[in-house]
C-alpha cells in the first residue's frame, strides 16, 4: 500500500483520505506519513484541521511522525505547522511537543541537522513551550521532548530544571540528561549531578537521586565518585541501595 501511495499524486491521496470510511482513516494517515513523499505529505496538510478533526486521529498522525525511523525535514515541517499559533486541545499539544523533539532528534541522528531552519524552528518551539509553561506537567512534557532532541546546546537549560525544580520537573531534567552519550556529559554535568545526589542545596527525589548517580557512574566515573556513591548507599533503602551497588558491580565487571 505504501509503494502504491509513493507514486500517487497529491489530489489522489486526499481523495482517499476524503472518501475514506471513518474507522479506516487512522491506517490511511499512518500509510501516508511512513510513505513521507511530498505528494502524500501535502495531502495529509490539507486534510488534518487541527480544530476539526477528532483528537484520536490527531494524536494517530503525530504518534505516526515521532516513531518514524528516518524521518524527512519535509514531515517536521508538516507537524510544525500544524502546532503554529492553534488554540490545541492539551493532550494535542503535549503529543506535538513530545513528536517534534524526537522527529529534531533523529534528523539530528542522521547528520541532517543541516537542514538548519526547520530543525532551529523545532528547538525554537519547544523552548517557548517551555519558558511559557505556567504549570507543571507544561513544563514536564517540553523536557520530556528536549530529552527526545538530545541537542547539546539545551543541556543548561536541562540541569537548571534538574537543581532547582519541583519533584516532577527535576526527575524529567535528569531523565533527559541520561540520555546524552559520555561525550556531552561534562565536568559541569557532573557537577551537578554530585549535588544532586548527595542532595547539597535541598532535598530529592529518590528517582531523581538515581538518575544522577547512573550519569555519573555510566560516564567515565571518577574513583572519587564510585566511593562516595558506596559509602552514600550506608543510609539509603535497600532496594535503591541495592541497585546502586549492581550498578557498580557491572561497571567493574
């Protein structure tokens, strides 16, 4: 079906998006965005109205888009535009949010970051999402997407969160930051990470805790590092000190 609509024509595409009987739309739109050619694409603009169309068959296309394996330039565009200055249903909007960092992060993946207006544009708009979030899970779901980006130059604006956030918004900073490979995770990022853990400035979470320990002994771990994490696990619970020890345990393995 797909190799079918790859050669289809813009107009045709919308037909059968058109014509289509409800319950077999969500596959169409599936089937057009894996086919991301620039006929089914501009069909798939035209057809989706983000004021109209129900929310499953919204969050169908932009669940499609973030779990495409290559994704085009061409289709972060199409989920950008369709987020642009909407009044969006909540659940929408954190579905888009989430989408579009993981579609800049796997461009990113392919050495396509190139395509430097539209990927700044995704970064762009899941940073205002987040300066303009005025409650928490708004917050939460624009780090949730900076993880899925896994863009360098975010990793400030992650440990600020990860220090100085309530519960909810510090565990997401953290659990974005695992997801940076060794060489992004600097002396600056372990800092952090050290105060976090041994709880320095104020008290965390113990998933929170976690996470920092596992970026700091999964990251080229200092000797100093693996015995404070050790002689720290003496006054933690014994699941969360047991953890940690495996941990150290396959590190050492």
């Amino acid at each position: 079906f797909i190799q079918m609509l790859r050669s289809a024509k813009k107009r045709d595409v919308l037909q059968l998006l058109r014509r289509a009987p409800e319950e077999a739309r969500p596959f169409l739109v599936e089937a057009a965005v894996a086919t991301q050619s620039v006929a089914s694409l501009a069909a798939l603009s035209d057809f989706l109205d983000f004021s109209q169309e129900p929310k499953s068959l919204l969050e169908k296309f932009l669940y499609t888009a973030a779990f495409s394996p290559r994704p085009s330039g061409e289709l972060l565009q199409l989920v950008l535009d369709k987020l642009d200055g909407k009044q969006l249903a909540p659940e929408i909007w954190e579905t888009g949010i989430v989408a579009v960092g993981s579609l800049v992060g796997k461009l990113c993946q392919q050495k396509l970051c190139g395509l430097q207006q539209v990927v700044e544009r995704g970064v762009e708009t899941i940073l205002r999402g987040l300066r303009g979030a005025e409650e928490e899970p708004r917050v939460v779901i624009s780090l949730l997407a900076l993880g899925n980006a896994r863009l360098p130059e975010t990793i400030p604006t992650l440990l600020e969160h990860a220090e100085d956030g309530p519960t909810a918004v510090t565990t997401a900073a953290t659990s974005a930051l695992q997801r940076f490979p060794a060489p992004h995770i600097s002396s600056k990022v372990k800092q952090v990470m050290r105060r976090i853990f041994h709880q320095k400035r104020k008290s965390y979470d113990k998933t929170c805790r976690l996470a920092a320990a596992e970026i700091l002994l999964d990251n080229h771990p200092l000797p100093m590092d693996v015995i404070n994490i050790l002689l720290a696990t003496t006054e933690m619970e014994t699941e969360v000190a047991t953890f940690l020890l495996l941990k150290v345990q396959n590190s050492l393995r």
